[in-house]
C-alpha cells in the first residue's frame, strides 16, 4: 500500500504543475499531459479503494 501511495503522490504532483501551467500560461501541451495525468490518477484510485476494501477486511 505504501508504493500506492507513493504513486498517488507522485502522479498528483505531475498533475497539478501541468494543470497549473495550462491555466497561468495557456499551455496546451501542458493541458494535454495533465488530462492524462488525470486519467492515471483515477486508475491509481480505484487501486487505493479496492486494495484499502481489503485491508479493512483482515
């Protein structure tokens, strides 16, 4: 769980420089990666839920 977290950590970090240079800069490019960086943050999510699901179980 903590490598999860870490991941988290590390793809909302990439998402909030890229998210904060598309609106300060209009950077469309930077647009781009934070929207897929979005993405990857939802899958990691839905990783956190089902593996904290399971933890709380035991």
């Amino acid at each position: 769980m903590e490598a999860l977290l870490k991941q988290i950590s590390e793809a909302y970090e990439n998402f909030c420089t890229d998210a904060t240079l598309q609106q300060e800069k209009n950077n469309k490019a930077a647009g781009t990666r934070a929207r897929k960086a979005s993405l990857e943050l939802e899958k990691l999510m839905k990783e956190f839920r089902k593996v904290s699901l399971e933890a709380s179980k035991a």
